[in-house]
C-alpha cells in the first residue's frame, strides 16, 4: 500500500546525511524509510564549476513537495488529441499525461487561452486522475516570442513527431537564448499560478532546451553536428540552460515532482553531459526531481537496437528518485504503417520493471488495440510490492 508521510526535514538529514528533504519519494510511492531493495544514496555528482556560481543547497527554504504520481499507467493525450471518454473514466488508468503546445496557450503577449486545457483537467479531477502537464516548447514556441529577436537553430525535420512539418526546414531557439529563456519563465509562471490549485496535477515534464518534445535530443540528422558548432554550441551553454530550466519550473512549481526526459541532448557530445545535467537536476530541484526514459523498448528489440545511455541513469538512480518509462519504439503508436505493431509493448513493460519505475506513459492508441495491457501492468506492479 502506497502511503503520503511527511517527514521533519531534520529526520530525513539524519537518515540519509544529505541536505534536509520534506520527504522521501522512492519506488512510486512516498515512504518513511528507503525501500530494502535501495542502493545507497549518493552525494550529488559533480558537474563543472566553471558556468555556474550556485549555492550548494539553493532549495532547502522551499515548501514540502505536496504532490507525485502514485504506481500505475498514464494514458498520454498528444497535442490536439481528443480524451476518449473511455480512458479517462477508466479505473484501471491511474492519471493522464496532458500534452499541449506553448504557442497554442499563449498565442499573444499576455495573453492566454486555458478553455480546453481547463476541460481537460476537470475531466480528469471528475474521474480522480492524477495529471502530468507537458507543455512543449522549442519548436512551438509563438511567434511573438520569435519576433522579439530570438536566435534560431534551423534543420531539417526528419523526424516523426509532428508529421505537419515532415522532411520541411523548421526553426527552433536556441536554448541558451537570454529572450528565449525569460519569456518561456514568464509563460511558466502563468501556467504555475493557473495551477496553483489543482490538486490533481502532480507533475511537470520539463521542457526548454528541447525541440519538439520534452525528449533532452537536440536535432541530430547529418548536417545538424556542424550546425551546432557554427551557432556557438557548447556543453557549458547546454548545462546552464539546463539550471536555467530546473530554476524556472521549481519557481513555478514549488510543491510537485519535475521529470526529466533522458535522452543525449547532442550526438557526438562527450558521455558525460547527461550524467552531469541530472546530478546538477538532482542538487537544484532538491528532492522533487524524477528521471525518465521515452525509449521504452521491447526486450528483444533491445538486443538489436544501440543500448539507450539513459538506461543506465535509470538502473544507477533507481530507489533513489522517481523513475518513470514512456513508451518508445513499441506498440502500434510506432508502427511504421497503420494498423502493424512494431514490437511488444508487454515485454516492454516486463523490461522495464527492472528500473522499479512509479509509472509507464503509454499512448492511447496501444491502450485500446492491447487485450489486457492495463491488467498486466497493473498486476506487474502488484507482484513488485510483494517481493
């Protein structure tokens, strides 16, 4: 049985020998010990301290995190995608990951528009559904933010997730852009504020210095490395936009958990940066920070597919953090032509047990056309809490 304890923060110092926590998150749900099966909590890692002049413990002051996701399987609504009545009432489905566009909520300066947002999270509170907010940034950044002179990265989209712009030139900030950064604080703000009283949302997945999702890859198609050096690229400016948005969504977001996407944000950086933007994550957010995988795969398919580096993140921080797994190259959501399936979304969930995550992300689409996935998910994490 999952509990909610909160415990004194000098308590948890004296547990753990680390800064003062409100509580401890671990294994999907909140206890007052770690879980037997926890490996030894570590110092946070060490990142350069050549960008960044920050406290060692900026957060301690900050209210307890009120908020997280509880064990069990998040139906994603994609940007434009109806709620089907069907999932959001459906017992079996613990909460709904909301996808929405920053240009199509904040389509003018200061000026908002939260009407289907709103519908949607009061259909989730009608049918108690906890909610993880995505709002993505990058590539739908509005038009009036660009005007004002932000610096862009162009390429070529070949990639699948907005079909509208398929194998089309598109434009994305880049991350470190000053204008950039402090408009999307601003938007971040508004949206903390507008949510200030949901209880239902317990989640944020961070996004910024990403393209079309809250995935950290940055474009990588041939010409895109070259181009990244020509625009003044480099890890340092990478990971201070990184702090930058670990800052902005803990100011926003004081008292709910903050996901992190892993992914390796430029192909051919060294294999270090990943690791130092989630210790960095881990230091700043200060006991609210979940890490997440968006290449939930097959376990057979993992064998021929290169071993996604976030994967060991997962394994290193498991019992330590909320690990959560999206669905990635599996299920019909997937599929190279309508109607296959590419992979077994089961054996992906099977996989992906072995990172004790507090949730699977899973697409609407697989949770309609797979006979039985919410049971066997559900009662994969029912046999986990016997062992």
């Amino acid at each position: 049985m999952l509990r909610k304890i909160i415990v004194p923060a000098a308590c948890v110092s004296a547990m753990l020998g680390i800064s003062a926590l409100a509580y401890i998150y671990i294994g999907g749900g909140f206890v007052d010990k770690p879980h037997k099966d926890a490996a030894p909590i570590a110092e946070p890692g060490k990142v350069d301290d050549t960008h960044k002049k920050a406290d060692k413990n900026p957060a301690v002051e900050l209210p307890a995190v009120k908020r997280g996701p509880t064990r069990g399987v998040f139906a994603i609504v994609k940007p434009g995608q109806e709620m089907p009545p069907q999932i959001v009432a459906n017992p079996k489905i613990k909460g709904i990951t909301l996808s929405l566009q920053w240009d199509q909520l904040n389509p003018a300066e200061n000026k908002f528009d939260w009407k289907r947002f709103d519908m949607s999270l009061e259909h989730c509170k009608r049918f108690r559904k906890e909610v993880a907010l995505e709002i993505l940034a990058g590539c739908y950044t509005p038009k009036w933010v660009l005007d004002k002179g932000v610096k862009l990265f162009q390429f070529k989209n070949v990639y699948k997730y907005d079909e509208s712009t398929k194998d089309q030139m598109v434009s994305m900030p880049l991350p470190w852009d000053e204008i950039y950064q402090t408009e999307w604080e601003k938007f971040l703000n508004e949206l903390g504020r507008h949510c200030s009283n949901r209880e239902e949302v317990v989640m944020a997945h961070m996004t910024g210095p990403t393209a079309f999702t809250s995935r950290m890859s940055l474009p990588a198609g041939k010409d895109d490395l070259p181009n990244w050096k020509k625009s003044d690229y480099s890890r340092e400016k990478l990971i201070k936009a990184w702090e930058k948005t670990f800052d902005s969504y803990l100011k926003a977001f004081p008292d709910i958990v903050l996901c992190l996407t892993l992914d390796t944000p430029v192909i051919g950086d060294d294999n270090n940066i990943l690791e130092d933007i989630v210790n960095l994550g881990a230091e700043r957010l200060n006991g609210r920070l979940a890490l997440q995988s968006a290449n939930l795969q097959d376990s057979k398919m993992y064998e021929h597919f290169r071993p996604q580096p976030e994967f060991s993140l997962l394994a290193k921080n498991s019992g330590k953090l909320v690990i959560g797994l999206r669905q990635g190259v599996v299920g019909y959501e997937s599929s190279p032509k309508p109607g296959l399936t590419l992979g077994n979304i089961k054996n992906a969930v099977e996989f992906g047990m072995q990172f004790s995550p507090a949730y699977f992300e899973i697409y609407i689409i697989d949770i309609l056309k797979t006979a039985d996935l919410l049971d066997f998910v559900n009662k994969q994490f029912n046999d986990s809490e016997k062992k």
